[in-house]
DNA sequence: ACAATACATACCCATATCGGTATGCGTCAA
DNA sequence: TTGACGCATACCGATATGGGTATGTATTGT
C-alpha cells in the first residue's frame, strides 16, 4: 500500500499546493480550463488532472458550454476541514501557549527537587 | 518529481488520517510512544515515523524523560490551514449557494433566448 | 469537408509514501 | 553486567503521485 489517495477526501485534495492555487483561482469566480493554464504556469493535461482530483472530492463543478468546460467552486468538502482544525483554535492562542509553559513548569518542579 | 514530502508543510502532514489520530490523542495530553502505539492499532516504527513527520513541521514537541519520549501537541502550525480554510466559510452557507443558483439562472436567462 | 480549438486521457518517468520487519542504541532493573 | 524495555532508524515492497509528452474526441469556424 502507498500513501491515501489523493482523490480520497478533501484533506488529501488540498494538500497539493496546485490545486490550493486552482481553488483560490476559482474563489473568483466561474473559469475555463483555459483560463485556469494561462493563469497557472503549468501544461494543461496538468491543470485538467487537478481539476479531476478537485472533480472527485466535489470541490468543483463543471458546466459544458461548447467546447469549453467552465468549472466552478464548490466549498462545502472544506467543511470538514475547518471542523476539524477549529477544535484546535485555542491550541495557538498565546493564552494556551502560556498555559502549557506553566503546567510544564509546576510538574517539573514537582518530580525534580534540587 | 513525486508528490512533495509529506514533511513539506501542515497541510501534508495533516492530509493523512493517522496523523490526525495521533493530533486529535495529543490533544487530550502529553503521551508516550508506546501509549500512542496502544491506542492506535499499528505498530510502533509506523507510530514513530508519523511523530517524525509532525515533528518536522512543528506539529509536535518532544520531551524526554528515562527512556521514554513524551510527545505534546503544538497546534501553532495548524493555524495556517484554519486561515486558508476560513476564507472559504461563505463558500459552504446555505445563503451562498442560493445566491450563486440565482447569479447562474439570470446568466442563462441573459445568453439564450427559448 | 477540413483545420483549429478545448479538453480529457493514456502513457512514461522519477520519486516518496505507508506499511511492515529487522536492527541499533540508550536507559533502567536485577 | 546482563537483560529487558522504549524508541528511532534502516531497509524492503507495493503503490500512486506529480510532471511531462503524445494522442484521442468533440465542437466550432471556414
């Protein structure tokens, strides 16, 4: 077995720096797979094989309209995402930092005695 | 080129589930090794590559003591990802999707003429 | 009908992943 | 000192990734 795949969830999805890029591109609004090459510095099977990956987890849509496909943004497998990282908020407020540094403390004080 | 290293940023290292497993464990407290590999069901080496991975992007923190390393959490890492996701929280409302069904009715309604 | 355009897909390559087993090393206990 | 324990690392194997080039297919324009 090798890593997850990439097409199992959002989690993985994201992960590809690229298809982050694709996501904020599309955050814009509605764009063509050409649009999307020329405004990425990549070969387009590249883009289409991000937007198959983006495809799969249902972070877009597309519409055929001609010869075009127009993909859009579709948030909601985000959600995950941001439920799961938002339990952690508190975790890198400076508040909790110094929490930790004190409990750190006081149990090191504890078990040592010099 | 491969995909990039998992060890590249927080977004690679939380993409795999075990990884999170071991966060979400972490949160509750410090942990040994060998507690981690008990809850979770793989093995030890597997659980100490994973602590590898989120130690090299800052996601945990070791401490020793006797022969044991104690592992804690340190969310700050995490607070890139929560950025990034939170600026797609509108995406995944209800009001936004109704508002993007009307934008692309009266598009339609403005391109064809039945 | 024919060429051009817009995409998707099929391959190929190099790489790094996750899973597992074997091994090395420092620390503690008898 | 010797053995057990706790953990990290070295390998190995199977797999899938991201990058790229070549090719196929549908739609549009001439």
């Amino acid at each position: 077995m090798a890593r997850a795949a990439t097409t199992a969830d959002a989690f993985n999805a994201v992960a590809e720096p690229r298809r982050r890029q694709i996501l904020d591109l599309l955050a814009e609004g509605e764009r063509s797979v050409t649009d999307l090459v020329a405004a990425m510095g990549i070969v387009q099977p590249l883009v289409s094989k991000h937007l198959r990956v983006l495809r799969e987890v249902g972070l877009v849509d597309v519409r055929e309209v001609g010869r075009q496909r127009l993909y859009r943004l579709n948030g909601e497998p985000l959600r995950a995402i941001y439920d799961w990282v938002r339990a952690y908020e508190r975790t890198w407020t400076r508040r909790f930092d110094l929490m930790e540094t004190v409990i750190e403390e006081l149990k090191e004080r504890h078990d040592s005695d010099d």
